[in-house]
C-alpha cells in the first residue's frame, strides 16, 4: 500500500497501472474510515485489480458555519484499515494543491443541487461534484464506488457523469447500519448515549413509511409523510430538517405513489447533523413480473 498526497504522482501511478491492463476501482471518501466505506472497498477490491481509496475532507462542500475544521480526521487509523483491506494506494492531497490560489471553476449540477440537502446547505453539491470531478480527472478510474447512504449526492454524481460524458462507471452501494439500525456515520461518534437511542428512530421512521408504501399500499404521499414525521416527532430531542418522498432519477415529489420512491430525511439531534434514506416500492420488482 502506498500513500500519495501529490496530483501529478497519483497520476503516474494510474498511468503504468492502466499502461498493464489493470483496471481501476476508485473509492472517494472523507476519511474516518468506518465498514460503510470499507464495504465500498470490498466492492471495489471485487470489481477493480487496482484500488485506490482518496481520503480528502473538501472545504469547497463546507459553509462557513460548518465543521470543517472540527471533522473527524485520523490518517493513521484510515491506514491500517486500508492496509487489511488490500488498498493498493491511498490519494490524501493537500488542499492547497486541489484548489491553489486563483481557483475559480465550479461544477452545478442544475436543480438536483439546490433542493433537499442542497436547500440546507447552500453550495454543498457544488463543492461535492467540482471534488469528485477533480479526483475522477487525477484518478482516472474504470469504475468509483458510492453509498446510498448519500442518495441524493450518488444521484447529482451519476448526473453530472452523464451529462459530462464522463468515462467510468458509477457502482452504487448499500447502505451498512449498525445492529441498532442507525446508518454509519463518521459523525456519529459525536453523538452521546441518549443522543443515539434517538438515532435509531431514523431507520424505525424509514420503515414505517416503507411499509406503508408497500405491505398497506398507501398511495398518498402526504399520509406517509404525515405518519412518518410522527414516528420522528414522539422524539422531542429530534429537530427534523426536511422529510420527503421522491422521485428516484428526478427528486421530484410525486403526485401519487405509483413506482419506486425514495424516502429522505435529514434530522438534527443535539449539535449533529444526521441523514439517511430507504427506497420503497409498492410492486416489489421480483413480485411485479
Ligand atoms: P464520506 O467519507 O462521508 O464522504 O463518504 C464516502 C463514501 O462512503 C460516500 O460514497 C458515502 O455515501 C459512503 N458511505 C458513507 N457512509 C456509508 C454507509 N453507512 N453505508 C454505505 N456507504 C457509506
């Protein structure tokens, strides 16, 4: 395994790696490894001969009230976890070789970008997708693994590499909860313990609107939004920021529940800022045939 923190050496790197024949399997994250980015790993261990993991906490995708300096960082740990799964090289650049002085070109991805996560943090998807379209330039990867976990970031990143005729492909990845349901998180080690038996009520209000949608055959999407904001309310340590059923390619809320849907929701409890989704189906593929 071997560490490189500068553009033009990661680029070589990819360069004899391709000039073999070997394909490249590209895993971008923020670091504070956890198993949800390892399973993205494993994924990409499966599907690539090269790995290359990048580890870059972007400032462009933080607003001035947010926790960049305060995100959690450990390249030693994210190392080790790397080294045992195999990762052939680690991409950790310094930001002021990404974005040196006289930086001024952007990526948006029109509409998708300013709704949702986007209405709450204004320019997030810009700094995400200018980061990822940079990394994918240097990295050069056949294929770059993301979570559902971050639905609506893997949806603006398959945009933005549709519509840029970008050449790799986009593999997606299940999102790994803990046993008590709540999604992985490199924030979540900022939660205390109560503030974590109020985090289980994410994956319990997803569920609920999940089964609403497809073992009750609820149509209206105001019933689930109404049931699920109150399984979330009965919480009172729980602030939710937004709740919505959505469109799946589009993010548009649906008139009526008739396809498959996705169900997002962004909540604060305490001082953290917690997201998660489920998607939701009243035929259920398997079953509609
Ligand atoms: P981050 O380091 O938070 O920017 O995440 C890097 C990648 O890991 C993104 O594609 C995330 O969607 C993915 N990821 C983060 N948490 C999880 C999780 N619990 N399950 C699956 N993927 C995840």
């Amino acid at each position: 395994m071997e560490l490189i923190r500068r553009l033009h050496l990661m680029r070589e790197a990819v360069r004899k790696a391709r000039a073999e024949g070997k394909k490249i399997a590209f895993v971008p994250t923020m670091g504070a490894l956890h198993d949800g980015h390892l399973a993205l790993v494993r994924r990409a261990r499966e599907l690539g001969d090269i790995v290359v993991v990048s580890i870059f906490v972007n400032p462009e995708q933080f607003g001035p009230d947010e926790d960049y300096d305060t995100y959690p960082r450990d390249l030693a740990r994210d190392t080790d976890l790397c080294v045992e799964e195999h990762v052939d090289f680690i991409f950790a650049p310094d930001p002021k070789e990404m974005y040196p002085d006289g930086f001024r070109t952007y990526v948006e991805v029109e509409g998708l970008s300013s709704i949702l996560e986007g209405a709450s943090r204004p320019g997030f998807f810009r700094g995400v997708c200018t980061a990822v379209l940079k990394l994918l330039s240097v990295v050069n990867p056949h294929f770059a693994f993301f979570g559902q976990k971050d639905m609506q970031q893997a949806v603006i990143v398959q945009t933005m590499v549709r519509d840029l005729n970008l050449n790799v492909e986009i593999v997606l990845c299940p999102t790994v909860r803990d046993d008590d349901g709540v999604a992985l998180s490199s924030r979540n080690v900022r939660l205390n313990v109560s503030e974590r038996v109020s985090a289980m009520a994410l994956r319990r209000a997803l569920e609920r609107g999940r089964v609403l949608i497809e073992d009750q055959g609820v149509s209206s999407v105001e019933e689930v939004e109404t049931k699920v904001r109150d399984v979330l309310g009965a919480d009172e340590s729980i602030k939710i920021d937004y709740f919505a059923v959505v469109d799946p390619v589009s993010l548009e809320r649906p008139e009526t529940i008739g396809g498959e849907v996705l169900l997002l929701l962004a909540v604060w409890i305490g001082q953290t800022r917690l997201i998660d989704n489920i998607s939701a189906c009243p035929e259920p593929p398997d079953e509609a045939e």
